[in-house]
C-alpha cells in the first residue's frame, strides 16, 4: 500500500464517509464539530468559512479572551469600576457553573463551548481613542473574541465602528446615548442596557403626574452623544406631553471641576426644575454646587439617567426625594429572584450591593454566553444570525429580548425616588422602586433613530 489515497492525501488528511480527518479538524479549530454516530466518532464540517475579525484563530485554544476598556480614572471610574466588576463575576460564573449563569444561559458548562473565557482590561479613561487603542492591543496580545466597556456613550460609539470594521463582536456595558443603537448602530454591537429615550418615557409621566403641566426647567447637558440626546429625549417628552418650557440649557464639557459659570446662569432664568443629565463626577460636583449656590432646594432636582453611587458621593440631602429613571436598583431582589441570586453573590464578593452599572455588565456577558453556546459557534456571523431571532430570555428582571432591527436590547426600565436618612433601612438603601415600566411602552420604533446596521462579512 502506498499510505495515499486515490486524490494524492496520506492516511492522516484523508476524508472518509464520516467527515474531515482529526488533522484537518485540529487544523480548522472550532469550525470543525465532533458528533457521536451509530458506533463511532464522526468529524463533521458544515461548510467552508472565511477567516475574519480573530476568528478562528481566537477560539482555537484552550481559552477564550474577552477585552474591556473601562474608564479606572477621571470622571467616570467609579462607575466604571463598579461595571469591571460585574463583567469580572460573570466571567467567574461561567466558569464555574455557577447557577446564575446557568439560569441565564443554561449552557454554560465550566466555559463556553469547552473553553475557559478570561478578561483581559485596561483603563480607557472615557477617552474614545484610548479605549480603541486598548482594545486594538487586545486583539494583538489576546485574539479577544467579544469587546466591552464604554460608560461613555463617545466610547460606546467609537467601539461600535471599530468592532464594525474588526468584524469581533461588542457589548458596551453603559451607554446612554440614543445612538448608540440609532444612527451609529452597527451588525456587530449588541445594547443590553436602556438608554436616554427609554429613560425620558419612563420618567416624565412620573413628572407630570407628581408636579403638572406647563413648568419651567433648566438642563445641565455634558457636550457629547449621550447628553445632547438624552436631554432632547426629556425634553420632546415634558414640552409635548406636557406643556414644559425649557428657559436655558446650560453645556459642559466632560470633566468639569467648576459649574458656576452654568449655575449662574440657572440661578437667573427663572426655572422650576433642575434636570441634571450630567453623570458621574460631573453630576456629583454639579448638584453639590447646585446646592452650596442655593439652587438646590429651592429648584426640584431631576436626574433622567440615574447615576450609579449618586447618593453616596453627593450625599443623601441632595439626593432625597430626587426623581430618576434607572436599569436596575438592588431592592429588586423583593420581587426577582435571579436579581437576588445576582445581589447576593455580587455582595459577598465585593463587599458592597451592586449598582447598576455592574448588573448591567453581568447580563451583557451572560446574554452572549447564552448566544454562543446555543449558537454552537464561535464564527461571529453566525452568533449574530442567531441573536437577532429575537428570542425571549431572562435577565435579572423579568423576560427581555433585543430587536433584530437594532440590537436594542427590550427590557423595563425603572423610576426611582431617593430616600430621606431617616426612612433608609441601611447604609445602602437610597433609593426607593416608585413605578417599573415595560419595555415596549418607552422604546421608540427601531427605525426612529436612523439605525442601518451594516454587513455581516
């Protein structure tokens, strides 16, 4: 025998009625799948795939990487901090059958798809360039097959093109702006959280029923994509629902440490309300500026993006009684069970309850656990095809699902009233649950917002 077959191949690449052969099988990683025959072992290969992104070449080993840009410093890192550490325990559970994670993506069996997942991060500094080029360094170092972390929706944007033009998938954890899944949606970037529009339709009917029709308010709007359009959403909404008159809206670059340039200017127009969609840092220091100006109580504080650690960093007698729309507060554990599960693991972990920041990250990565096990693939065309089925999944509260259109994620959003010291059960108990509203009803049509979300390959 000549130890070839009759197409020129040795023993070892031949292919036979089964499949492909163990050698070619090693060599195509994890595009080749082993499924049991009637006696015997069968490799199979369901078509021929082009490389692209770091596929294979990402999943071939015995560990997956997963690469977060996350703001550690400046205006944002406590938020963000609190975000790696949801994606840090998520990445924990899947690893280790925990049974959150298998309750969310049952499939989950120590890894995903026979691999060990790792996160790999480095500080973005909410800086859009310094987030990419971490990533960039990700996808050199690593072969990371799915990207996250933004806080800042400029991030959040700026990674949505790039994982757009990588062809790797992207999760940006906190992103409020209204394009982040409009006009700069991408095939690639799949939104978990809710954003400014859902916030501003959750939140004014909460107003307007509170204080009436026809008041005058004052915005504080950080210059970029999520202020400008988180502070149109709240106030198309207030003006048209209800007769609201805007008298200035005053705007800030990010990382502003002195505001009474902006508060002078409230403090003489005359408005009612002060809607502060300023965030982080920057909404710390601006409320309590607010206050020390003399603004604050006499003007009715309004935050329609609830700001994780608010209360704790801006102090109690700012935040009570302070109305804000907000994905998540730990008090659900009452009614949800899994957001109990995910409170009580997260707390023993870290000492603290979670904000919403890091429930946001854990259910970011447990939703592409579930999509890539159920997928049985690692191939990103293939995870997106599935994912925009728009199949119901749980999540921390309730059943949600994301939009085929957009990949808006359709999940309820939650108005909260802050709690005066004396009413607060403990250290951490600031906020109270005043109304939980559907998805549906506050999310805009997919189309509204000029999302086009661009090819697969």
């Amino acid at each position: 025998m000549s130890g070839y077959d009759d197409r020129g191949r040795s023993e070892g690449e031949a292919v036979g009625k089964e499949g492909i052969s163990r050698r070619d099988a090693l060599r195509l990683g994890t595009g080749a799948v082993l499924i049991p025959g009637l006696g015997h072992v069968s490799w199979v290969f369901a078509q021929d795939k082009p490389a692209m992104g770091t596929w294979p070449a990402g999943s071939q080993g015995d560990t997956v990487y997963i690469g977060a840009a996350v703001p550690l410093t400046g205006t944002y890192a406590v938020q963000g901090a609190d975000e790696l550490k949801g994606w840090e325990l998520a990445v924990e559970h899947m690893n280790t059958n925990h049974e959150l994670m298998k309750k969310l993506a049952p499939k989950v069996d120590k890894g995903v798809l026979g691999k060990k997942v790792e996160l790999v991060s480095a500080d973005s500094g909410a800086k859009p360039n310094q987030a990419v080029q971490a990533q960039q360094t990700f996808i050199n170092q690593k072969k990371v097959i799915l990207m996250t972390g933004s806080t800042s929706s400029a991030v959040a944007v700026a990674l949505n093109k790039f994982a757009q033009r990588e062809k790797i998938l992207y999760m940006p954890g906190i992103s409020g702006s209204n394009d982040t899944t409009g006009k700069d949606c991408v095939r690639y970037g799949f939104r978990q959280g809710y954003f400014g529009e859902m916030a501003a339709n959750a939140i004014g009917p909460i107003l307007l029923k509170q204080f009436g029709k026809n008041r005058k308010m004052a915005f504080m709007t950080p210059d970029y994509t999520y202020g400008h359009t988180t502070t149109e959403s709240t106030e198309r909404f207030l003006r048209d629902k209800g007769g609201w008159k805007t008298v200035t809206n005053q705007v800030s670059p990010l990382g502003t440490q002195d505001f009474s340039q902006y508060l002078t200017n409230i403090a003489n127009s005359g408005a009612e309300f002060l809607i502060n969609v300023n965030w982080g840092r920057d909404a710390v220091l601006s409320s309590q500026q607010a206050k020390q100006f003399g603004i604050l109580p006499k003007m009715t504080l309004v935050l329609p993006y609830q700001i994780p650690f608010f209360a704790k960093e801006a102090g109690v007698d700012i935040s009570a009684g302070v109305f804000a729309a907000t994905d998540f507060w730990w008090t659900l554990e009452e009614k949800y069970p899994l957001s109990k599960m995910f409170v009580d693991a997260f707390h023993k972990k870290y000492g603290y309850r979670p904000e919403w920041g890091a429930e946001n990250a854990y259910v970011s990565f447990a939703h592409w656990a579930r999509m890539v096990t159920e997928t049985g693939s690692f191939y990103p065309p293939d995870i997106i095809k599935h994912w925009e089925k728009g199949e119901t999944i749980p999540s921390l509260v309730g059943d949600v699902h994301y939009r085929p259109e957009d990949h808006q994620c359709v999940r309820p959003v939650f108005v909260v009233r802050g709690k005066a010291k004396k009413d607060m059960r403990n250290d951490e108990d600031f906020w109270e649950v005043v109304d939980e509203v559907k998805g549906e009803e506050v999310i805009q049509k997919p189309d509204a917002f000029g999302c086009k979300l661009g090819d697969y390959t």
